[in-house]
C-alpha cells in the first residue's frame, strides 16, 4: 500500500518537475536561500565559480552525491585557484582531520536526496560519502539541485522517508534544511548567520 | 530547578513595573503571536490539522506505554541505550555517571526544557564537568546566571545592553557595536570553538517517534545540527509524553508546532536522528543515549480531568497569546514552564498547595485554547485546578479557601437561587451602601471587598432595579391593549 503511494509521489515529482522547481524557487528565496537557476550543468558550475569569487572562498569541502558526475563543479573550481576537496575519510584523512576541514573551510558544496517545494527545503541524508557537518560548519552552503528532486509537501517526504524506514534504509540523520541559520533571541530581532551557515545558496539545474 | 511558584505575586508586581521586560513580552506579542495568526488563516485546512494532531495526540497518550516500549526497542536495535528515568534525580545521576565513565570533559547543550527541570547544567558542574548552553537565548541567561523567562525566547527580557556587557564580561573586552547583529556574531565567534571540541552534545527532543526510534530536534540556531554531529556522544532527554506513533506524523506535527510557535512556515532546520552513527559514516557520533523522563508526568496521566495537558507539544503559542504572561513574563510563575500551559502542569508537577495562585493567574478569556495546536482544553483545567483548591477535593491540605470565604459563598449560592431572598438582599444593599455612594456611585467598598473597587468604582443598586421597570411597563401594556380593543371594536 506504502509502496503504490510513494509511487505515486514520485511519478507526480517527475511528472510537474517543472511546475514544482518553480514554486520551490519562490518558497526557497521566501525562507532566505540565495536561488539560481540554470538549464545547462556547465552553466551551474559557472554560477557556482560566480559565487565563491563574490564571497572570496578560498577552500571548499564537497559531498559525495551524484550530480557531481552531471555539474563539472570541482573542476571549474579547482582551475580557478580554489582548493575544492571531497569530505571523506578515505585515504590519508583521518575523522579528526575531516572535522578540522569542516570547521576551516570556507564553504560546502552538497548535492540533495530531495527537496519540498511547500517550504523552500532540501532535505540531506547523512551516509558514507555525505558527512553531517559539510552542510552546517562552514559559513556558506551551497546545495545543488537537479530537475525532478523536488517534492510538493512534507507528507510526501515522509512518506518516503517511511518507505526508507520499512525497507531498512533510513538514515540516521535526515535534515530538513530551509534556509541560513538564525536567531531572534536578542531583543526579538532576527539576525541572520549563528551557529549554522550565514548564507545559503540553492542552485537548481534542469 | 527549585519552584517558586509562591513568590508568583510578588515576582508579577516586579515584573509590571519593569518597562525593559514589558518591552520584551510585547515583542512576544507583536512576533510570535501575530505570526501564529498570520499562519492560521494562510494554511489551508489549518483547523483540521489541529484535530488530527489532537486526534493522534490522544491516541498515544491514552496508550503511552505501548508506544514508550516501541520507541525504546527501536533506540536499542539501532544500537543506542535507553535510561527510563522517574525522577530529575534518576536521570541526572544516570547522565553524570555515564559522562565520568567515558572521560567526558566538556559538555554543548541545545534547548532541553527538561533538563532545566532537572537542573542538569549544575549536576554536571559540580562534577567537574564543563556545560556550555549553545542555544544563543540560554546562553545569555547562563551567563547571567537565571532561568529562561519563555519557552521559544529564553532570554527576551534583557536588552541588547544587558546583553552586550554578558558578552563582553565573556570575552574579556567590551564590543564597540550593541547591535543585534554584531552580538550574535560575536556570539557566534564565542561559542564556536566549543561546537569543534566538546565530548559529548545534550539535546532535548521535539518529537520522538516510535516506529523508528529516532528523535525530531528543530532549531532556527543550528546549534542542534552541530551538537548532535560534532561530538563523540549524543544524548538527547525528553519528557514521556513526546513520543508521537509513525514518521508520517512528523509532516502534520511539525507544521503545526512550528507556525503555532513562531509564526514561520518551517525553522532552518529540522533534525532526524536515528541512533549512532554507521560504522562507514565519515563523522557523526559514536554513541547515542535516550533518557526518558517521567518527574510527575504520571500524576498527570493518572488523572482524567488534567491528563489532556500531555497532549502539549510545548509550542509556547499560549503564551504568546495570553493577556496575562504578557503582562507578568515568564519567571513569575516560579517554574520551568510558564503562562497558560505551566499554570495547568505546574502546581501538579511541583505543589498544588504552594503554587495555588496560578490557576487564578487567568482572565479564562479562552485566547490559548484558541492558539493551542493540538486544541488543549486549558480554561477548563484552570477551574478544576481552582475548584480543587476551593474545596479541597485532592487533598484536605490543598484547600485554600477560608471559613470567611466559604460562609460567604453559601449566602450568595442562597441568595441567588431564591428569588423573594435575592430581592430583598438588593433592597437592604442598596440601604446600607447608601451612605457611602456618591451620585449612585461607590469608590471604595469595605473589606473583604475593598480589592474590588481599588481600579473602578462599583454600582449602587438601582431604586427600582430592571425586573420592578419590567413589571410596570408590563402593566402598562396590559392597560394599553385594552385600550386598544375597546377603541377596535
């Protein structure tokens, strides 16, 4: 029964891909994301290069997510001067070495699982390849998502996210990020920039 | 936390006259409340969702322990430890025991109203163990050594001032700038170090979900993102009743509490974790801790007219939208849950008989059942609550209500069920008030009702009151239909 639902779900998100990246562009700026738009991925590593240059990123941890493989964004990175690497404990990184690059680096650059359009949300699962803190450490964050990945509501989501559950395959972090981090706690003004990233940019690709 | 419920007058009467608080609480008001309204009427099917999260609510405490056992097997399987704690003293020395076996030295603390009530941060101080709170309001009342004044804004009774001189104290030198944007910076620059090093991360739980034992954490900060990755031990503490059934529930729950509390569409972020990490996961914690908190909720779920106010998803929205708090704030009501839920679970989590003057803490406009997510009957618990202290129905010793009070109401319950009784009582009132009216006016009645007349004068009973003017306008009618059909006919 779960089964045909989620099917369902994510027919519809292929189905109005279009429709749904355009009301996710409006909700996500609403909620404070910087959004870009492109069809072409080569654009989006363009856009991306635009950004570091404008922040004056000098190093970026990256995620191991697929569309990596489709946006040439490393690359683009690299051959400009910016020591762009993958947040891995692979090789000759150590977890304490990976947690210093977290906590030094300029910016993180991650793919997606999904997004909600009802909310302006990406929603992140921490795995092999996808550390927790290369989204939340550093100052800025820029998420990268493709044509198709958005979902319309929360209920959808989780409605996946229980067919993950029932299948064995739930993630033991899934974040629900909607914009830069905030605070209203002095003098109940909202200042934008504590603890988690102080700007955030959502670059959507297709 | 030692309550304080019975300094409530004294702390209202210091707070009225504190312009630098009434400016926080209206700014309660005019933020969370008014963003709470917009919500309401911009969700589509917002009073459903309201049912149904109190529909789901009341399924799951009416079979609490069914899902307690589920959500605990599922921690466990997950390769997480589960500590069912009665007490803030079970759970305190489970965590500082557990801290010292694994050498931990320093400790980051998200927003965990429960662990205010056990007032952990000073277990784990006196143990030698150094607790930083990381959410930026409970940060600055750390430092100022209190206690959180709001459930969503701990610290909105200090004035960026205020603030500025905790933080500057903190670094050693005063910032130039008070804006609110360059303290939270400097905040920020203050408290990161510690998000990198510290040894074990303590968070509290917004939800937590039985089909998967897992742990909702939703923050605006981050600072739960990062306690709950960053360290090698995370430990999240929550009271029973936040056990919700399946993950599809977190859709519905989360968007009701989070318009309910802060009038945002969703916070920056929403949190899912479930259990340690993997052992091929590049960061993340090595153990995870579940500690399940019971300090006198089973009073409340033993009790049919009170067991309703577990349903509560601590949004603060009655808070936001009750005339009282507003004027009062939050530490008067000595506790660490404030305004109209706190005035309902307080006096049974702490006292009926020393916190007795908050269920009169209320107007019984009815403003927090309106606000209320989950549609929790509060006004209709506040008067059980004055009910049980009038008559002493829980406990001979919580009746509060003197003979002098008691003797008067009978003669009022007399008086008004007895017509020929009540009109001659008006009679002989307005004989006796008489001489202290002025103009058909009283400025000052005698006591015990000279409280009544201390901010507006009270009537004098009328010469002939409205059912006598009825009467005469009835004979008068009377004579004019027969008039009327000697003339017709």
């Amino acid at each position: 029964m779960i089964e045909i639902t989620a099917a369902k779900v994510l027919e519809e998100a292929q189905r109005k891909s279009k429709a749904l990246f355009d009301e996710l562009a409006s909700s996500a700026s609403t909620m404070g994301w910087n959004v870009h738009r492109t069809v072409f991925p080569d654009q989006a590593a363009g856009i991306l290069l635009d950004i570091c240059q404008s922040a004056n990123i000098s190093t970026a941890l990256y995620s191991n997510h697929p569309v990596f493989c489709r946006v040439p964004a490393i690359a683009t990175l690299v051959s400009n001067g910016i020591v762009a690497s993958l947040a891995e404990t692979a090789g000759d990184r150590s977890r304490a070495e990976l947690k210093a690059a977290e906590f030094s680096s300029d910016l993180g650059i991650t793919g997606v699982e999904w997004a909600i359009a009802e909310t302006g949300t990406i929603v992140l699962h921490a795995r092999n390849g996808v550390p927790r803190l290369v989204s939340v450490a550093p100052e800025r964050h820029i998420a990268l998502v493709e044509l198709g990945q958005v979902l319309s509501s929360l209920e959808d989501l989780f409605l996946i996210e229980r067919l993950e559950h029932m299948s064995g395959r739930l993630s033991t972090s899934v974040n629900l990020v909607s914009g830069p981090s905030k605070t209203g706690d002095i003098g109940g003004k909202i200042v934008e920039g504590i603890h988690g990233p102080l700007e955030v940019h959502m670059i959507l690709i297709g | 936390m030692k309550p304080r419920t019975a300094e409530f007058k004294k702390t209202a009467s210091r707070t009225l006259r504190d312009p630098q608080i009434q400016r926080g609480l209206e700014a309660v008001y005019s933020n969370f409340h008014v963003g709470r309204q917009r919500q309401a009427v911009a969700t589509p099917n917002w009073e459903d969702q309201q049912d149904r999260g109190r529909a789901i609510k009341a399924h799951t405490i009416a079979n609490l322990d069914h899902y307690l056992a589920m959500l605990a097997d599922n921690v466990e399987s997950n390769g997480g430890h589960v500590f069912f704690a009665t007490d803030a003293e079970e759970a305190n020395r489970y965590l500082v025991d557990m801290a010292l076996d694994r050498r931990v030295e320093s400790v980051i603390k998200s927003k965990s109203m429960v662990s205010e009530e056990m007032g952990l941060a000073r277990e784990f101080e006196s143990a030698g163990i150094k607790t930083l709170e990381t959410d930026l309001g409970e940060y600055i009342i750390q430092l100022a050594g209190e206690t959180p004044s709001h459930l969503i804004a701990p610290a909105i009774h200090k004035s960026s001032d205020q603030i500025a001189t905790l933080l500057g104290v903190e670094a050693g030198e005063m910032s130039k700038s008070k804006s609110p944007e360059d303290l939270t910076r400097l905040a920020r620059t203050q408290l990161r170090p510690h998000f990198e090093r510290a040894d074990m991360g303590i968070t509290g739980v917004n939800f937590a979900v039985a089909e998967t034992g897992s742990v909702v954490i939703v923050t605006n900060e981050g600072n739960g993102r990062l306690g709950t990755a960053s360290p090698r031990i995370h430990v999240a503490i929550m009271g029973m009743e936040k056990v919700i059934p399946s993950v599809q529930d977190l859709a519905l729950f989360l968007r009701i509490l989070i318009r309910s509390a802060t009038g945002q569409p969703i916070s920056s972020y929403v949190n899912m974790v479930t259990g340690p990490r993997r052992s091929d996961e590049d960061d993340g914690p090595e153990e995870f801790h579940l500690v399940i908190v019971d300090n006198g909720r089973t009073r409340l779920l033993a009790d049919p007219e009170l067991r309703e106010s577990l349903y509560c998803i601590r949004c603060g929205a009655c808070l936001n939208s009750c005339p009282v708090y507003r004027k009062v704030g939050g530490h008067s009501y000595g506790y660490v849950y404030p305004g109209p839920i706190g005035a309902v679970i307080t006096p049974i989590l702490t006292g009926l008989r020393e916190g007795k003057d908050l269920p009169f803490a209320s107007t019984l406009c009815g403003a927090c059942r309106e606000a209320c997510p989950v549609k929790i009957d509060i006004p209709r618990m506040l008067l059980n609550l004055r009910s049980r202290l009038a008559d002493g129905s829980t406990t001979g010793t919580d009746r509060i209500s003197g003979r002098l009070e008691r003797i008067l109401w009978t003669l009022w319950r007399l008086g008004m069920t007895n017509l020929r009784l009540y009109r001659m009582a008006s009679k002989i009132g307005r004989y006796l008030l008489l001489p202290v009216s002025r103009r058909g006016w009283i400025r000052r009645m005698v006591p015990p009702f000279s409280g009544w007349t201390l901010s507006r004068d009270f009537p004098l009973p009328a010469r002939r009151p409205f059912s006598q003017l009825r009467r005469d306008l009835d004979e008068l009618d009377h004579e004019d239909n027969s008039c009327h059909d000697r003339v017709t006919r």
